[in-house]
C-alpha cells in the first residue's frame, strides 16, 4: 500500500476506535445530573484531531502492546487535554467563545456547568487508567498526574497567564511549552508503551527525545497557524495569541524562522526514532502529520 | 485516660501529622510557577477541620495500617476536598469571598490561578494516591475517582447548582448530599481501611454503613450551623444558603427536626460500628464530633 494511504487508513481507524471508546467512557447523556453529563460529551466528542490518542496507540505498537488496553491510555490523555480546553476556555481564563467550530462549553451550558465538567472529566481520566489494566496501573496514574499537575499542564498554563504581554527570551517560551502541552505530548507516548512489554533503557530514551521534539513542534506549528490562519481569513485582525499580547514562537522568532524550527524539530523527532526501525513507522508519520497539518 | 482527654489528643496528633504530610506533599513556596505553587499551599494548608484525614486514620487503625501508607490516603482525599472548595468558591459557582476566615483563594490570587490551583490540586491527589505505597494503588486510583467525579462530588455539585431556588424532597436532598459530600467521606474511610489487611465483607459493609450516615449527619450540621451561626451574629441576616436560595436539611425540615436528625445520624453510624468493637473506637469518636461540633 503506498504509504500516505496507509498512514491514511491507520489513523483514520484509530480515530474513529478511540471516539467509541470515549464514547462509552464518558456518561450517558441521560445520565443525572444530565446537564453535566452533556457538557461532558459535548467537549469531548466530535472533535479534535485525536493527537494524544493517536500518540498512545502508536506508541503502543512499538511495545506490541494489547489495543484494548492502549484504549485506556488513549482514553485518559484525551480526557485531561479536553477537560484542559474547558478550563481555558473560561471567561477568567482566556475568554474565549467557539472550539472546534462550535460555541465552547461554558457558552453552550454555562459557567459553572463548564467548570463542573472540566473537573469531572479530569476525575474521569485518572479513573479510565487505574481501571485499564495496564502492566503498571499505579505507575501510569502517578505519570499521569505528574503530567497533569504543577510540574505539567497546570503549571505551564500559569507560566503562560503570567507572560501575557512580556517578551519571553526563545528558551523560557520553550521551558512553558514543554509543560503546557509537551508534559500531556510525552505522557500519551510514555503511557502508550506502558501498555506493553517491558522497553530497553535505549528505547524509552529514544521515545522520550521523540516526544519532546515532537511535543515542541505541535506548539510551534500551532502558533505559525494561529497568525496564518487569521491572516487567510479576510476580515480578521491578527491571531488570538498575537491580540492577547502572549508570547508565541513566531512572535519570538519570526514566521519564516518559525516555519524553519517546526520542520527541524519534526527531523529531531524522526530522527530519535531511528535505533527504533521500522515498529516505530507509525511515530514517525506521527511527527510529519504533526508538522505538516494546516488546521 | 479520659475518653475525652484520649479523644483529644489522638485527633489533634493526627490534625498535626496530616498537615506535616500535606505541608511536604505540595510544591514549595518558591516552586515555579511560584503564584501558583502559593495558591495550592495557600487553599490547603493552616485550615480546615482535617475531618476526611481523620476518617482515613481512623478507618486505617481498624484495618491494622501502616500509618506512613494512610498518610498518602489521607493526604488525597483532603487535596480533593481543598480543590473543591476552591471551584466551589469561584463566582461562577458560590462566588464566596470568605473562607476559613481568610479571602478565599480567588481573591487573593486572582480566578484563573485559583482555577488553576484547583486542577493542579486535583492532579496531585491521584499522584500522592498513587504512589503511596496502598496494597492496590490502582484500585484505590479508581475508588477515588469514582468518588470525586460525576457520579460523586462533581455530579452533586451540579446537582446542587440546578437545585437554588427550588424545594426538593428530603430523599432528593440526601441523595445530592450523598453525591456532593458523602461520596468523599465515604472514599475517606474506604482508603484508610484499604491501607491495611483485606477487610472481611462483614466489616467492609458495617463500615460503608457508617460512612453514609456520618457523612449525612456532617452535612446535617453544616445545615443546622449555617443557620445558627449567623443567627447568633449580630447584624447578619440570613446564613448563606438560605441567602442563596438553596435547599438546606433546616429549610426542609426546620432547625429542630433537622437537629433530631443528626442525631438519629450519629447513632446510626454509631450502631453501624457496634460489630466491630473496639478497634472503631476513633471511627465511632469521630461521629461524636462530626455531629456535636459548632463550628
């Protein structure tokens, strides 16, 4: 098969497997209170690119890992990066009105709802993992804590409020970076081979240099669509970023500059992947998908 | 000694020994992001009645635990309760500007780092549970999940939210104060007991039966103080939830029914323990105070 049809068909499969299986995590819509168990569904499923999930399964291939229990893993890092959009969503947070083409949560079910779902989808994550039978479900969910909490996710988005309208030096915006969204980056790859046999010292090394290139190239690609994306959009003034006055990579070094440290990280992932050979095919469209998409 | 006097100082070792935990557990002071590490010691540490740890304590000596592994029990269930309280004191949801006589966290370190310091709070939680050495971390992971998500504390938030200004039925008011409070009290005692030897089912039931009831009878009594609390303040009107229109134990029954209530509550958690003798002694102390505190 040629390999972008490949690519084509794996991730188009494991996208539509991990929206069943959020979908049967997540509460039903009746179930009371039904206000929050909507709101749950709704900033959860039919939407997103699946980056994480993708990460866990591919990840998971490399370690021969059962799917059905990569499943879990898949699970819960989309579940803390979705309650983690609600959260920033938030009028107190970056204000702000559609996601995903659609109004965000808080707009669609109020505040406090919004506010009760993030929380209950976070819960909801460490409870999808402790029961996912994988080989070390302790371990997993003090991974994914760390991951989440003050050291991670929760942290760098502190870092990020703090430096609205400050000019961060390029190695500062990377340190926020790496927790805002590489700590979540690097737990769905780490928890992803967690499902499966035992990896060599060389292998869990190489995976982790993956994920962080990786994980910094999701930022950089993100910022250079922010401000490409508003500049196509006739009508609208600068990106969001930009009009928020946060600091961004391209706002650091440029666009063109920008463009240029996306694609040397995305041959920084690929390269990690190397000693890895071919069972880490996966990874590695993983990295070019990551670099190369346009939304 | 004085049962009393024994009481006492049992309680207040304990109230000591969980903030030494708690005080080593969270990110230092000057941890970066340091606004943040500030608003989790902050929301967390020098207050509160430690009633959750002491539950946890108390389930773990009838369970023969080691006490250093009912430290990470302990320590979980009173971050979840602290992260609550901080989501619960936000303006979208009680828009409460005191807490433990102190501003509540927002007020003092602004909404989006208590919002923030909530979620890392959480976060944390399932990592010290996690790692904390319990015969079945991950069971415990999930038990706790359980009980602060939609189907426990998140769910009888929400419940509690679209509950203002209307009159539920008793049974209706104690299934959301089951959810809202009762599931972490529950899950307080639950994991103090899973720290040590595997319970017989006899005991494990005696002991939910008196975590259900102690449970109610807190809430109860929060109920009965808000109302007798401000009454005896001179020039305050109303307490807060009947200010805010909420359905309180005192509105649906009135203050002395709902004062027979508690208890008959803590008689039932006491009669609940009565197979298990001695060694519930705290557990059964514990009831005594939940129900007889005044404040």
């Amino acid at each position: 098969m040629n390999p972008d049809v490949a690519w084509a068909v794996w991730s188009g499969e494991r996208q539509r497997r991990i929206e069943d299986v959020l979908a049967r995590t997540l509460p039903a819509a009746e179930h009371a209170p039904a206000h929050l168990s909507q709101a749950m569904r709704y900033a959860v499923l039919e939407g997103g690119k699946r980056v994480r999930p993708l990460l866990a399964y591919a990840a998971g291939e490399l370690a021969e890992a059962p799917p059905a229990v990569v499943d879990a893993a898949a699970a819960a890092v989309e579940l803390v990066h979705a309650y983690s959009l609600i959260h920033d969503d938030l009028p107190c947070m970056d204000d702000d009105t559609l996601r995903r083409g659609k109004p965000t949560c808080h707009v669609a079910f109020g505040e406090a709802t919004a506010l009760l779902a993030g929380d209950a989808l976070q819960a909801l994550a460490f409870g999808v993992l402790a029961g996912g039978g994988l080989p070390d479900s302790a371990g997993a969910c003090a991974l994914l804590a760390e991951a989440a909490g003050v050291r991670g996710m929760a942290g760098g988005q502190a870092i990020d409020l703090d430096s609205v309208g400050a000019a961060l030096p390029l190695a500062e915006l990377e340190t926020m970076h790496r927790m805002k969204t590489g700590a979540l980056i690097r737990a769905a790859v780490r928890l992803g081979a967690a499902c499966g046999r035992p990896l060599a010292p060389a292998e869990a090394v190489a995976l982790d240099s993956y994920a962080d290139a990786a994980g910094l190239a999701f930022q950089v690609v993100d910022d250079v669509l922010d401000v490409e994306g508003s500049a196509a959009s006739l009508g609208k003034t600068a990106g969001k970023d930009m009009a928020q006055g946060k600091p961004t990579f391209v706002s650091s070094l440029g666009l063109a500059a920008a463009r240029q440290h996306a694609e040397a990280l995305r041959i920084e992932a690929r390269s990690a992947l190397a000693p890895l050979g071919s069972p880490a095919r996966r990874l590695a469209e993983l990295a070019d998908w990551i670099v190369l998409r346009t939304h």
